[in-house]
C-alpha cells in the first residue's frame, strides 16, 4: 500500500518478515509485524514488495488479508470450499 508515497509492509508470517529486512532493496520506513506466533506458510512463495500473493483460486468468492489474518482467511477459505459452499 502507498501513502503519500510511503510503503506500508505487512508480511503474514516469519518467512515473510526475514525476507523483508534481510532482503529489502528498498528502505521500507513502516513494517507492521505481528506479535502472535504463526506456522511459517509462505515459506516456498515469492515475497515481492507491493505483489500479491494468491493462495487460492475460485469462481464464487474473493477474500482479502493482510498480516496475521492471511492464515485465519486461507484457513476459511479450505473449510468453506471443503464444505461445498464456495468453488
């Protein structure tokens, strides 16, 4: 996200936030990192400052997240897919 041309980060898990400040080829003067303990699963994606990332693909629904959130929403996502409620 841009503000008045300033970057926001908000990486979902540890994968995310060691590649953001050991690999950063940009300053990013604001990073939003969560205090809760999360399972590494971005861990074989791209992390790519301001891409993003999709976890998966259907026709009925659109979920969007950032952070902390993007795990609770994959999570969702399976549960109401696996339940046939979304395609």
């Amino acid at each position: 996200m841009k503000i008045s041309g300033m970057t926001v980060v908000v990486p979902c898990d540890y994968s995310q936030t060691k590649a953001l400040h050991c690999c950063a080829i940009i300053p990013v003067p604001y990073t939003c990192v969560s205090a809760v303990l999360l399972p590494i699963f971005t861990d074989k994606m791209d992390f790519k400052i301001g891409k993003d990332q999709l976890f998966e693909e259907g026709k009925d629904v659109s979920i969007f997240a950032c952070g902390h959130l993007v795990l609770e929403s994959d999570r969702s996502w399976k549960n109401f897919a696996g339940k046939g409620y979304i395609r």
